[in-house]
C-alpha cells in the first residue's frame, strides 16, 4: 500500500519487511567498523544530533561477507520503490530532468548515495524541536564528484519512541507532521519546494537507510534551491510556527 501525504510525497506502507535483523545489525555499527567510509556528527546544541554512516559502494563493502544479504535486500526494496515512484510521480513540470528516459538503471551503485542515520534521543533536548527546514538538494555541486540530489528515500527501521516526525511545508496544505512506522518507505523530491526537517525523538534512538538519486543537472533549473526556508514561508506563518501557535497536520503511519 502507498500513500501520497503530500503531493510527490509518497509513503510506501510496510514496503521493508527484513527489519528486525537490519535494525539489530545497524546498531552495532560505529565509526570504526571497516564497512563505514566516511563518518560524521552533528552536535545537538541545534537540537538534534545525527550519526550518518556513509556506504560509497555497497555492493563493493559488502560483497562475499555474512551480512552481504542486508544490502541486497535494501537495494532491491529501494530500486523497486523508486521505479515505481518515477513511473507515477516524475511527470510533472516540477522536476528539472525527465527522469522517465534515464529510468530504470541497472547498477544500483550508480547515481546513489547511502546512509545509516541515526537521530539521537538527548534527555537535556527532550524538549526542542528542530526548527531549520531545508532542502537535500546540492544546489551548486564543490567537485566533478558531486552531483545535485533529485530523490530522496528513506527507510525506517524502528518506531520505538516519542516524536521523531519528519516535517514538511508545502504553501498549499501547510505544515504536514509524518510519524514514519517501522518498515516505510518513505520517497520525495530533494529539491525546491519541498523544505522538511525532522524532529528529534524521545526515549529511543531513531534509525533510517537514506538515499538519494543523484544526477548531474544545469545549475538554471535548480536556481530556487538557494533559497532560504524563512525567505520562502510568508513571514507571518513563520514567526507563528517559530512561536508554537501554528496548527499542523499530523498523519500516524501506524493509523494508515
């Protein structure tokens, strides 16, 4: 089943199934381990803290070793998930690549970044709430390497905590709260308009693959992508939201 709570904001119910043992595996991780290239942290004086455990190649860092069927399972579930969404989602006027002609790619290391986040519970911000909304779109790529991020996917693995939503803002529905379930897939566009932002969970930690499909694009067509959050929500709803009076839209991915 799949849900579309905003639109090209498409929940996939109960789409991962092998949850448990990649929940347990990905727990265990630290930035020692030899499967992690790249490892970084966000301090939590922004109220939230984030681990991101970069995979560059997955199929390369997990090729002939006992947990090599975790990745696969990943893999399969993401490219299923995203041939369906650009099938059904990426035919609009929004997107700035015609997605359907590049669709779908073979090697699913290519035009893919991975990471293993984990948002920490912290009991001195038990009671803060990310505020910065942004974009996952690189609006002007440093390197040759970089490419500007088109969707992007996240598959939760737990739901063992308090709050922990992601937030998004659409000018039309206005402020939208999903609680993700274990087992979502949840796909978007990483690109303007769709400014969204977690917030931090209580009482667990809160662990999710993300992924993007990443292409090389002309710079003019993602121009907005600089844009600031508070430059683009009317001045008014955003000193309201910052405030705590604005009403939002809370959707429980266990109720759907």
């Amino acid at each position: 089943m799949k849900k579309e709570i905003l639109p090209n904001v498409v929940v996939y119910k109960k789409r991962f199934t092998s949850i448990e043992k990649t929940y347990e595996f990905f727990k265990t991780l630290n930035e020692n381990s030899n499967l992690i290239s790249d490892f970084k942290s966000n301090h939590p004086i922004y109220g939230w803290a984030t681990e991101s455990f970069m995979f560059s190649s997955l199929y390369k860092d997990f090729e002939n070793k006992d947990d090599a069927g975790i990745m696969t399972e990943i893999i399969k579930i993401r490219k299923e998930t995203l041939n369906d969404y650009v099938t059904n989602n990426c035919k609009s006027e929004i997107w700035p690549l015609d997605l359907e002609k590049k669709y779908p790619f073979d090697d699913p290391t290519i035009n893919s970044g991975f990471a293993v986040t984990k948002t920490f519970h912290h009991p001195d911000f038990a009671n803060v709430r990310h505020r910065f909304f942004h974009l996952d779109n690189i609006p002007n790529p440093s390197n040759e390497f970089d490419k500007n991020h088109i969707i992007t996917t996240m598959i939760y693995l737990n739901d063992d905590y308090e709050f922990g939503e992601i937030k998004f803002y659409n000018k039309n529905y206005g402020f939208v709260y999903y609680k993700p379930e274990a087992g979502d897939v949840l796909v978007f566009p990483s690109f303007y308009p769709f400014y969204h932002n977690p917030n931090m969970p209580v009482g667990q930690n809160r662990y999710a693959i993300r992924s993007s499909y990443d292409e090389v694009v002309d710079n003019s067509l993602l121009l907005n992508n600089a844009t600031k959050f508070e430059n683009y929500i009317d001045k008014d709803e955003y000193y309201m939201y910052n405030s705590g009076k604005t009403e939002v839209l809370y959707i429980n991915g266990k109720d759907l």
